[in-house]
C-alpha cells in the first residue's frame, strides 16, 4: 500500500502507482526488494535531469537521470519523507509509506524564486515543516556562507528570533529569544552537545565544515530533548551521504578582509547501495579585527583546525551512521582594560602568546535505526570528550578543565494506523568534569541523568495534533576541589560539596492546521526545566573574562518554565507571510546579580532566583510578484521584552530588529546556473531596557551587499559569491556583545569571497 502527501500551493495529478516487485540477487523468491522509483518533471511535463532525490530514514541520496528517472532501492518497510531539490525549483516534500510492495512516485516541481524549508527533524522522528505543531526554522551552512558568516554561530544569528551573544568574532553563542547558554541545547551527530556552556565567554565553538544545515526548534522543546532544553533547540544536521553509486569530491575556500582571514576545507564521500562513507578537514585562521573607526582590537584573533569521517550502511531492516569529530579551536580574549594598551603585535599575527582559550573536542556517535512491519527502533550512542583551557599569560595554563560524557538514547516508534503513531524512549548520561590547572573557578562533579518519555502523534489530510509527557532525574555530585572548598580566606565560605538528586516532570501539546496551498496556524503550550549548572551553583572564584568575583548557590531550586506559541503562515503565488507569538513563562529563574562587597578590588556577584516572564514577536514577510518573477523582496522584525516579577529587566535581551533585502536574479530562473545580486540593511533599535549592570546600547543601522553565482555541470559544481557586511563602516555597539563594557566596538566593514568546487 503506498500513500502521498504533497506540499505545494496546489494539487497536481501524482501519475500512476506502479507495483514493481524485484528480486534481490541471493534472496529467495519470496523476499521483494522494496524501491521507490519515478520520474521528475517540470510543470510543463520536460524531465529534469540532475535532481537529487533523498529518502530520511534510510538516509539515501540519488541523482536523476538524463531523462529525469530515479530509483531508490533495498528499503526497509515504513514510512518515509521524499524530497527533492535542484537549483531554481521549489523543494518539493512529500510522505510516502511502502508496506508490503514497492512504488512508483511522478514529481512535478516548479520553478520558485524563493528558498523552502526542508525536511525538518523532531526528536526521533523526521517530519514535513507543516506537519509538527514546533516553530522550526532551517537554515543551510550554503546560505550561511552567502552571508559572509565567519562562524556557525553568527550564521544562525542571521534568523529571525536568534541573536549572539559574543566577547569577540571566534567567542560567540546563539541567543533563541532571550535564551542562551544552558538554557538552548545544541544537538551534534544524534545526541546532546556539552562544552561548558554555563561561561558567558565559553563560545559554541563549532564549525560549519562538513554541516548541512542547522534547524532551530524555538520554545521548549524538553519533552523529546530532555534537560536544558526550555529555551530552544539548536540540531546541527550532517551532509547527506552522496547518490548511490557514485563518489563524490570538494573542496571551498573562503577569505574575509577586516580579520585578514581563512577558512578552507575539503571532503570525499562516496556511497554504494548498502555502505557510504565520508572524510572531510577544514581549518580557518583569522587575525584581529578593526571596528568601524579603524581601531584595532587586539587579540580578538582566532583559528581552528577541523576532521570529520563516517561510515554508514544499510541492511535490509537496520540503517546505521557511526561518526567521529575532531577539532582544536583557539581564541584570543581581552582579559581587562590593561591589556588593551599593550602594545600591539604584527598587524597579520595570529599568534597565541596573549591570554587565550583552548578547545579541544574528540565525539564518537553511533546513530542506529531497526525497523519491523509497523514500527521503528532508534538506538544512539556516544562519546564526547571536551578539554577547556584558558592561558592567561607565562608559563603555567590556568584553567584546564575536562568534561567527559557517556550517553544513550533509545525509542520506539509504533504506527497505529495509517495517520498515527505513538513513541516511547529513554535516556541516559554519565559526566565527569576534572580540574587540572593552577586556577579553578568550578568544582570537579559528577553528573548522572535518566529519563523516560512518551509522545503520540496524528496526522491527516490538514491536520497534525501531538501530544506528550517525560520524567527527568539529574544527580549533582561536586566534590572538594581547590581554593573553591579550601581556602579559609574566601569570600564564598558557604560553598560546599555536595550530592544532589532534581527531578522535574514535564509535557507538550500542539497542533497545526494546513490547506496545503496557503495557510498554516500552529498552536503549541510545552514545558520545559533544568537545574542550576556548576558556575550557578558552586563557582566560588574570579573570572577575568567577565571581570568580576562569583559565587554560587548551592540552594538552587530547579528552573521551570510554561511556553504559549501561536504562529499563522500564509504563502501564495506572490506572497509569502509567517508571524509568531510567544509568552513565556519561568518559575526560579535563575540569575546573576552584584553585591555591595569586593575582594581583591573585583565586585562580588551572586546567583539568586525570582520568577520572571518572557514574551515576544517574530515576523518574516518574502515578497516575491508573479509578474517580475527575478525580484524578490523579504522583510523580518522582532520584538522581545524580559522582566521579573517585580519588574527588573532579564540581561542579555536583544533589541528590537529590522531587516530587509531585494534580491535581483539576472538569470533564467530555472537552468543549470543561477546569477544574483542582493542588498540589504538591518536596523536595530536602542536597548535601554537592561539589567542593573548592564551597560544600555543605542540604535544603528548595517548595509550590506553582495552576489552569488552557481553552476552546476553533470561532472562538476561550482559556486562563488562575494558578500560585503557593514558596507557603510558604521562604527557600533551590538547590545550583546561583551567587548562594550571594555569600550570596545564591534568589527567594521569586511568584505567575503566563497569559493566551492565540487566534482561528481
């Protein structure tokens, strides 16, 4: 039985459903080899050559033929999401279940000026946008580089609804409304990423070398992910393994004028029917920046050095990815306002000699999925090992911290019927975190975490509900470490070890109504928690980077919040609206706040808790008219307010922004290439509604330019694009950036080039 559910702005004839049954070589006459096969067309009926069609679950790429036809075969029983892409058309998604024969599918795509979200994942399942009741939002590391994005993190920054904060270009974490930090859970290779996050000068500290895409789930998303969660979710999807059959090789390179920076990287992977695999390396080197005055900041340098290899392989009932990543990252930091009169090194020095981190990741993930006749197990596992260290000048490393994490997870996924499934899974995880340095600013602890979960979900024909519960249990356990525990003349005497057990219960349901031509409202109400991190609850030191003394709260209750999300869609042939709603909600918030004592001459600072309430909008409007169907116009604002029951502002909220960029085509729309230029501006409004030591920011407006060009060849790709940002050099402070309390402006104009070729 095969069954279709297109997205597009209208229905068109889906063709014949063909019932091919073939025989695997060495399988009985009664084992079928299921496939999905078909042709791809355009609206007029004319193949399309070179579309890659790809299959989630399985995880299978194919490329059409000359006369448009795919296959796609040796699958596994089940339902699976069909998309497929080439350049100029919109992305065309459909669900496609096969039970117990193989299936011909016709795909029909048309051509589109503008860019469609893909297939977006949600926990354990993969899903059309429209079909989950979660405001995802996608964006792919291509565009991310059509920007002129130095890092990951100022790529995502990019969306509407996500900031940055950052002590610099290289430190930098993205900010999904007024969350960040341990608040955002960031998910690499299929399981939770953890690198000390609870540092506001602890960046993300991840590359886009070898990434996809990356899909932000905002609003709590702690029923499917678990602790830290209650924020928002950041799912940094892998490349797609290459079509079947063939080997695919690339390599891209990047330059940036202000930091005179650059980001190379090279890949092959190759995939068989049953087996792929994948090698890619990358490194990026940059050197300080100048803001919009010509100033130099000094040591706002950074580099990284990046390796990634997988193998897959599919047999006829398990699908399995096993990864393994690499990187070294160092970032220079302004430690305090001596250091910026020292005098300054080379103008290209990428030296680190000054105070600076060092970031070391090793992460080994296993990504499995066994399927029977109705239902699907997913099995992950993995390791990560993550070594902090932070030299702050002579011959010994101040912080050198290990944090090393064990972890599972494991579901079940049953279809009820041909519209409803439900799921059950459990998690686990295993931290240890070590002090090996001359300075320690949190204890050694372990961590444990157990949890259980289940999550129902119904589709129809304009109808998506979902629906769920988990329970989460966390162990902390800190021990006597250093002069956090030891030393009698500390001012944080109260901060002591301890072993502690939180629990939290939590849900999430929603629904979304879609025509499946304009409309698409999605309602949402979900809970999310964590407990305080080691710096919430027992740092006990100095913390140069922020220049103040804190102290911990070893009393922390645990965080807990209630989000409300409302979001309309509407998209016709010319126009394209989408706008959010949310009022979040949080009980023991917790927070940082000054104290009227120093020592050593720094101020003390504090954690505390109140209640507090969140609430914002989000709005993305693509103009695009039939009748210049080259042009293309789109517009975003948002708007978030933070406070606390008695009405004190929550730090680190972003203020209020603008965009808006017209892009010209000055090529066909459809065709093996593809020429645009762009411009565009961001306005961002004064921030005065701040914290008690926050520093208030005024308002400024950024241009920026810049043009793309791709050509895509049977045996090759290539791409260029050059982008400039802050074409005008305007000279500013970003509300969330932590260099304004040093006096220190953000980078001034820089100029891109994006170099890729591909071979096929």
């Amino acid at each position: 039985m095969v069954y279709l559910i297109i997205q597009g702005n209208r229905h068109f004839p889906m063709g014949r459903f063909l019932l091919l049954l073939l025989l695997c070589g060495g399988m009985s006459s009664a084992q079928a080899q299921v496939c999905i096969s078909g042709t791809v067309t355009d609206s007029s009926g004319a193949a399309l050559p070179f579309v890659q069609v790809y299959l989630s679950g399985p995880d299978k790429t194919v490329m059409t033929g000359e006369r448009g036809g795919f296959s796609i075969c040796n699958l596994p029983k089940g339902e699976f999401i069909l998309q497929a892409k080439l350049l100029g058309y919109r992305t065309w998604i459909a669900r496609v279940a096969v039970q117990d024969s193989s299936a011909a599918v016709e795909i029909r795509m048309r051509p589109s000026t503008s860019t469609f979200p893909e297939v977006v994942v949600y926990g354990v399942n993969d899903s059309r946008p429209e079909e989950t009741a979660n405001d995802i939002s996608t964006l792919s590391s291509a565009a991310m580089r059509e920007s002129g994005a130095l890092t990951l993190s100022e790529g995502i920054a990019k969306m509407p609804g996500v900031a940055l904060l950052s002590t610099g270009n290289g430190i930098s974490k993205p900010v999904i409304r007024g969350l960040f930090g341990n608040r955002i859970q960031t998910v690499l290779l299929g399981l939770r990423f953890d690198n000390q996050q609870w540092q506001d000068e602890h960046g993300l500290g991840l590359s886009d070398v070898g990434v996809d895409r990356v899909e932000v789930i905002k609003g709590p998303a702690s029923l499917i992910y678990g602790n830290e969660a209650m924020g928002g979710v950041l799912n940094i999807i892998e490349e797609k393994p290459a079509p079947s059959g063939t080997t695919q090789s690339d390599v891209s390179m990047r330059a940036f004028s202000n930091t005179y920076g650059i980001a190379t990287d090279a890949g092959v992977r190759s995939s068989k029917e049953n087996r792929n695999w994948r090698i890619r390396a990358g490194m990026e080197s940059h050197a300080d920046y100048n803001d919009g005055d010509g100033r130099r900041i000094l040591n706002s340098r950074f580099a990284g050095y990046f390796a990634k290899a997988s193998l897959g392989f599919n047999k006829k009932r398990w699908v399995s990815r096993n990864d393994y990543l690499f990187s070294l990252s160092n970032f220079g930091f302004i430690m305090d306002p001596i250091q910026l009169s020292l005098p300054p090194d080379d103008r290209l020095s990428r030296s680190f000699e000054m105070p600076h981190h060092s970031v070391y990741l090793n992460l080994f993930s296993s990504q499995n999925t066994f399927y029977r006749d109705r239902s699907k197990i997913k099995l992950n596992l993995g390791f990560q090992s993550n070594n902090r260290q932070e030299q702050e000048g002579g011959s010994k490393i101040s912080l050198n911290m290990l944090l090393n994490t064990f972890s599972g997870n494991f579901s079940w996924t049953r279809d009820l019927s041909e519209d409803a499934e439900l799921s059950a899974g459990a998690g686990t995880s295993y931290q240890t975190n070590r002090n090996a340095g001359s300075r320690t600013i949190i204890p050694d602890a372990n961590f444990l975490e157990a949890s259980a979960f289940g999550y129902a979900r119904q589709t129809k024909e304009h109808f998506a509900a979902e629906a769920g519960i988990r329970y989460d249990l966390k162990n902390i356990a800190t021990f006597a470490t250093g002069n956090i525990n030891t030393d009698p003349f500390s001012p944080g005497t109260d901060i002591l070890p301890f072993d502690r057990w939180y629990s939290s219960v939590n849900g999430s349901a929603g629904a979304s109504l879609f025509d499946n031509k304009h409309w698409n409202v999605k309602a949402n109400i979900s809970t999310g928690f964590r407990p305080g991190n080691l710096a919430e609850l027992s740092s006990n030191g100095l913390h140069e980077g922020t220049i103040r003394y804190e102290i911990g709260n070893i009393d922390l209750k645990v965080e807990q919040n209630l989000c409300a999300d409302l979001s309309v869609g509407f998209e016709c042939k010319w126009l394209s609206v989408s706008s959010s709603a949310y009022s979040n909600r949080f009980f023991n918030y917790i927070y940082l706040a000054p104290t009227s004592s120093e020592y050593l001459g720094f101020q003390i600072f504090r954690y505390l808790q109140k209640d507090a309430l969140l609430h914002g909008i989000e709005t993305v409007a693509e103009l695009h008219p039939e009748k210049l169907k080259r042009v293309s116009l789109r517009s975003s604002f948002c708007a978030i307010t933070g406070k606390t029951d008695d009405e004190e502002y929550l730090p680190f909220i972003p203020a209020r922004k603008i965009t808006a960029e017209l892009k010209l085509r000055l090529l066909p729309l459809t065709g093996n290439q593809q020429f645009s230029i762009r411009a565009g501006g961001e306005y961002l409004f004064e921030q005065f509604e701040v914290d008690q030591f926050e520093t208030p920011t005024g308002s400024y407006y950024l241009l920026n330019a810049g043009m793309n060009w791709e050509l895509q060849k049977p045996k090759n790709n290539f791409t260029l694009g050059v982008s400039c940002n802050n074409l005008l050099n305007e000279a500013y402070y970003d509300h969330l950036s932590r260099f304004k309390y040093f006096g220190v402006q953000n980078m001034g104009r820089n100029i891109s080039i994006n170099c890729k070729i591909s071979f096929n």
